[in-house]
C-alpha cells in the first residue's frame, strides 16, 4: 500500500480539512479562497483532498446572518464544483451547531487518508514547508501524532514552551514542544496542524 500511495505521490495520503462556521464576512468567499489559493505555495498540495466542514448555525444567530452564510455554503459549493484551487474538495454540513471542537470532529470522521492537514476557514499559508518530508518523517515515526505549523518563531509563550529539538530519524527538522512543531520557523508563517486522525 505505501509503494502504490508513494507511486501516486504523496498528497494521495493526505486530506486537508477546513472547517468553517457563520461569520460577519459571509456570504463573501474571498477569505476561503485565498486559503485554497494559498496550497500553491507548497508542491504537490493543491492535489491532496480536500474537506470543507459547515456547522450548523448557532440558534441565536441572527435569520440575516443565517441566509448570509447559506448563501456563504452554496458559493463554495460551487467554487468547489468549478474553480481549479478547489478541485478534489467534498463538502459537509452539520445539521445542528457543534462548536469548533465538534465540527472538526465531524469532519474527521469523512477523512480516509492516513494524514489530514486542519486548517481554518480564515488562514492563509504564507510560505512553502516540505510537506512530502514531514508525512515521510510522521510515517517513519509513529510517535509523532501531531506537527504544527508555528505562526511565530518558536519563543516560549504561555504553556507552549520548548522542551527539546528532536534528534531522531527526520526528513525535516523538529521542536518538541506540548506538540511537534517544525523548527526554526520565521515570524509570520502558519497557524495550522498536520495530524493522524487515529
């Protein structure tokens, strides 16, 4: 299976997840297309799958806000039916309101790649990562569950401080810190996460 997974190229075993909920700038989608848009700066990742998970409208929301993020889910829809940055992407819909906790593990449960990359609605991939290196890297070592993708270089903030470089077998260079992170990152990157949904 990993030579047949290998042949098809790395982004077979990775599914990128997006979940989003109703904000003001519905039914706008410029903000969600300049994240699809951004996969570009990384080789290979615009072919990966991709999932875009709706929750459900909070009760007290606003029947504005309610018909602006319908109308904010049926743009999607058909960005991914027809715009190339979106192509590969399924769309679901939480029937109730789940709260982010919740809506990202609904979407965890339609993703069938060993690999899944979170990102939200809202943020945009600044610089390219070696995102084939650090799969290998997760796959060689199952100790690594989780790689964030630090927004900041790695300073010691609140509870995420630094506990150590990691020094075993690795294609891309690691800190340990309360999650895996990728090392020496400059300001002004990514604020997302590569994981195994297990």
């Amino acid at each position: 299976a990993a030579r047949a997974a290998s042949a098809m190229g790395w982004w077979s075993n990775l599914t990128i997840v997006v979940p989003t909920s109703p904000v003001p700038s519905n039914p706008s989608t410029d903000t969600i297309r300049a994240v699809f848009a951004s996969f570009a700066l990384v080789k290979g990742l615009p072919r990966a799958r991709k999932l875009v998970q709706f929750d459900g409208p909070q009760r007290q929301l606003a029947p504005r806000r309610v018909q602006d993020y319908d109308a904010f889910e049926a743009r999607v829809r058909e960005l991914a039916s027809q715009h190339a940055d979106f192509a590969h992407t399924a769309i679901y819909r939480s029937r109730t309101f789940l709260f982010a906790a919740h809506n990202l593990a609904a979407a965890v449960r339609n993703v069938n790649t060993t690999f899944m990359l979170v990102l939200q609605h809202d943020f945009v991939l600044a610089r390219a990562f070696d995102a084939a290196g650090l799969l290998q890297t997760m796959r060689r070592n199952a100790a690594i569950k989780q790689v964030r993708l630090n927004v900041r270089a790695n300073i010691a903030k609140g509870f995420d401080g630094f506990i150590a470089n990691y020094s075993g077998d690795s294609s891309v260079p690691l800190t340990r810190t309360c999650g895996w992170c990728v090392r020496r990152v400059p300001r002004g990157g990514f604020r997302t996460s590569l994981a195994t949904p297990s």
